[in-house]
C-alpha cells in the first residue's frame, strides 16, 4: 500500500511539472543563446573548432560537449528536448526523495513544488540554454546522491561506489552550483552515516568527493586560456570573494524583489479564463492537482529537536554555498536561473517550518495554496517565453527576406534599425529574463546565422530609431507590434 501511495505521489508530480506544458502542447521556440548553442555549434565542421578554437570546453565541459552533438540535433522539434528535460528533472526528484528516505526523512509535497514547479525557476527548468545544464548537472548529482545513499546505508560494495563517483564526477561537469551541491550533499550524507556507525570504510565518500573537487577546479585552471571562452574560465579568483559577496547578497535580493508569483498567478488565471474551453479545462487540473497534494501529506511523528535544526543548519548551506562561484568571478551576475540550485536548500529550511506546524490543517491549506498560485504563475511564464521568441521570429524573418548577397556572404555588415526595444509584456523584468535576440549584437547575429543555416553572416547589430547607421553595411528598417503576438493553444 505504501509503495502504490509513492508511485501515485510521483504520478501527480509528473502531472504538475508537465501541465504548464502541456497548455501549448510542449511547443518550444529558441531564445537567446539557444540559437548559437542549438543552432550554430552544429554548423561547424569539424565539431572540435566549437571545442578548442571557440573554447566552450574550458567551462562546464560536459555541458559544451553536448551542445553541438546531442542537444543540437533537437533543433528540427526543440520540444523533444524540453521533454527529455523535464523527464530528467522529474528522475531528479525521484532520486532525491529515495535518498532521503534512506535517512529517515519524508520530504513533504511543499519541498517538491519549490523544486519543480517555482516560478522563480522557470528559466533554470525551461530555458534550454539553462536547462540543459542545470537540470542534467541535477540529475547526475541526485544519482550519485542516489547510489551513495545505498553505499552508506546498506552494503559497501566497490560497483555502488564506482557508480557514486563516475555520477558525481559528471555532475561536477555541468554548472558550478551543482557542483557545489553535489559535493556538500555528499559530505553531509557520509557525516549522518559516520556519527551513527563509526565506520571508518565510510570515509571513502568524502576523500573521494574532495579528491573530485580538486581535478575539477584543476581542469578549470589548466583550460582557462582555451580558445576565445577561455578568459571566462580564468575569470575566478579567490580575490575577488570578499569584496563580490556583498554584491552577490545584493542582487539575490534584486532577484527576490523582481520576481513575483502572486503576480504572475493572476495573470496566469487570466490568461486561462480568455482561452476558451481548452483553458477551462486546465484551471481545473490545477485545482484538482492542487487539491490531491494537500491530501498527500505524510502522517508523521513529531520530530526531534536535532532533527530540526539539521534541516535549518543543511538548508542555510545549500541555499548560500552553490551561490559562492559567483562571488569568485570578475563580474556578478546573478540571475533567476541562478538561484535555481539554491531553491533547494530553501526548500528544505521550509521543511524545518513545516515540521515545527503541529496542525495537519494548516500544512494542507499552505500546500494547496503554493501549488494553485505557482502552477498557475507557471503558465503564464510559459506564454511570456513563447510570445517573446514568437516576435524574435517574426522580426527575424522579416529581415531574412531582405538580406544582400553581400551580407550572406560575410562580405558587408548588417544594421536593423527598430522603431522600439524588442520586449513582449510580462510581470518580471529583470536582467536577461526572457529578452530578446535584438538586445546585443552576438545574440542577433547568432540568430541570423542559425535561421539561414549559415556561418557566413559576418555581424548584425541592432539600433533604434535615431541611432548613426553605418553607409558601408546594409540597413534594415524593420516595424513591429509587440502585443500582436498572440498564442493559440
């Protein structure tokens, strides 16, 4: 019976991560670098010039090497990948939860929405420029949590803690705040296990993760003149930590202050109630969704004091420690999706709050609510991403239709002069949270390229009206209504 209620539980969170999407049928249109990653990287022949002469493999290697030969085969149907994806992160949860209840600790309906369905990490889980790396990195953390939860717990063998190491090596090799978080998770897992049996086998786990950390900062310091990305490897440095950590708690702030739920809930609602029949239908499902989680909450003992305080104590330092790469580089820059990782310990200071709540009532009416206004906020950041790479779409196709000979063949400059800055309406602006291809150079360029199918395409820069234009490169005058995108489900 047990068994059948987790099955069921994982049931109705695969349906809360995928409803949103669902809404447009898992439709998925490019937005900034997924044109350069999804669409040029493959372009080039051989595959090793992205590698070496651009450089990506000198940051987030694992992730670079995916770029051009898997993700960027996706780009004829991106929706596949957006549903690998989500498939990735739904096994994430999975293999957190198991890990956790191999210590004795049942995560409540409320840790899993903050992971898969907060609107602050639509950009982290949706985005594929960042999901691909934040999710995949997640999912090979939660695994090697996984198998190191096992090794622990129940039989030390040599193939359960191979398979530790090989998952975490890989997702040390995506995105740095995994790394992080997949490194402090594994020490805290081996200190649980070693203050209960003194087993001194167990500290494999940690040497082991040290060990892996050192070959990853390593790799990074060794490829950090490679290719043209390589000063961004090299931009870390211990230096910069204290005089950048206060602006790094300055812009989590900035996020926090941007981002708005309730907001976008209402929103959200009211986009549903104006897409008919079809709509209706969905608000219901979240209703019901809604309704079901609160029912699922465990029926446990009060737990101790210890127990606690563990969960405030792991949660303050999963919630800060993935953060601290940002405070090593040249230039802060803290954005939704990097706040991503850090939701997790978040998510599990709340559940330090929820055990103190002795009322099962009040548990109930927090879940329902958490899980009415995020999946409701949800599509509405679904609808703001597709609207926003819908008019990139259209404006580019409008400027493809025009374009010289010389400018396909890198032999003149482009200039696209707007009337406006290219922006669809949403409840959240903040930094480069659903922009557009024509707010810099790189990305427009990167668009053309990846739209004509060719590498040719020398620079295109965007200008609005008035902007000096250039007599020697062609100039485009492109008009456009950013409200008229309007989205069908």
């Amino acid at each position: 019976m047990k068994k059948f209620q987790n099955h069921s539980f994982f049931l109705i969170l695969i349906l809360v991560v995928f409803l949103p999407y669902l809404f447009y049928g898992f439709h998925y249109i490019p937005i900034l670098d997924d044109y350069i990653q999804y669409g040029c990287y493959p372009l080039y022949k051989p595959v090793s010039y992205v590698y070496t002469t651009i450089g990506t493999l000198a940051t987030r290697p694992f992730s670079s090497l995916l770029d051009p030969v898997f993700w960027g085969q996706f780009r004829s149907f991106f929706g596949a990948a957006l549903l690998l994806v989500t498939l990735l992160h739904v096994a994430s949860a999975y293999f957190l939860d198991q890990t956790a209840k191999s210590f004795h600790l049942t995560l409540s309906p409320l840790f899993f929405l903050l992971f898969l369905a907060c609107p602050l990490g639509m950009e982290g889980r949706y985005w594929l420029s960042a999901s691909t790396r934040i999710i995949t990195g997640l999912f090979f953390a939660s695994l090697s949590l996984f198998m190191l939860s096992r090794f622990l717990q129940k039989k030390q063998t040599v193939s359960r803690f191979f398979l530790f190491t090989l998952f975490q090596i890989l997702s040390f090799g995506f995105y740095e705040s995994v790394a992080v978080f997949s490194a402090l998770c594994a020490i805290f897992l081996f200190i649980f296990s070693f203050c209960k049996s003194r087993n001194k086998a167990l500290l494999f786990a940690p040497a082991i993760t040290i060990i892996n950390l050192f070959f990853c900062v390593l790799y990074y310091y060794i490829f950090r003149d490679l290719g043209k990305m390589g000063s961004r490897a090299g931009s870390f440095f211990l230096t910069n930590f204290f005089p950048n950590l206060r602006r790094v708690l300055q812009q989590i702030g900035e996020v926090f202050s941007h981002s708005s739920s309730l907001k976008g809930s209402l929103w959200g609602i009211r986009l549903l109630l104006s897409k008919g029949f079809w709509g209706i239908i969905v608000f219901l499902m979240i209703l019901f969704l809604s309704f079901v989680l609160c029912k699922l909450i465990p029926q446990e003992k009060k737990p101790s004091k210890q127990k606690i305080l563990c969960l405030f104590g792991c949660g303050f330092l999963l919630f800060f420690a993935p953060l601290l790469p940002h405070a090593m580089t040249a230039t802060v820059w803290i954005t939704n999706r990097s706040l991503f990782v850090p939701t997790l310990g978040f998510a599990l200071i709340l559940e330090g709050f929820m055990a103190l709540f002795h009322k099962k009532q009040l548990k109930k009416i927090l879940v329902f609510l958490t899980a009415f206004v995020f999946l409701t906020a949800n599509i509405n950041e679904y609808d703001v991403y597709l609207r926003a790479g819908k008019l990139d779409e259209i404006i580019l196709e409008k400027i493809i239709v025009e374009l010289d000979e010389d400018v396909l063949y890198g032999k003149k400059n482009l200039q696209i002069v707007l009337p406006e800055k290219v922006m669809v309406t949403q409840n959240a602006y903040y930094k480069d949270h659903v922009s557009s291809v024509f707010d810099s150079s790189w990305a427009l360029t990167g668009a053309l390229r990846a739209k004509t199918k060719s590498l040719a395409i020398k620079h295109a820069e965007p200008l609005l009206k008035g902007e000096k234009t250039d007599k020697n490169a062609q100039v485009i005058v492109i008009e456009f209504a950013a409200d008229s995108v309007i989205l069908s489900p």
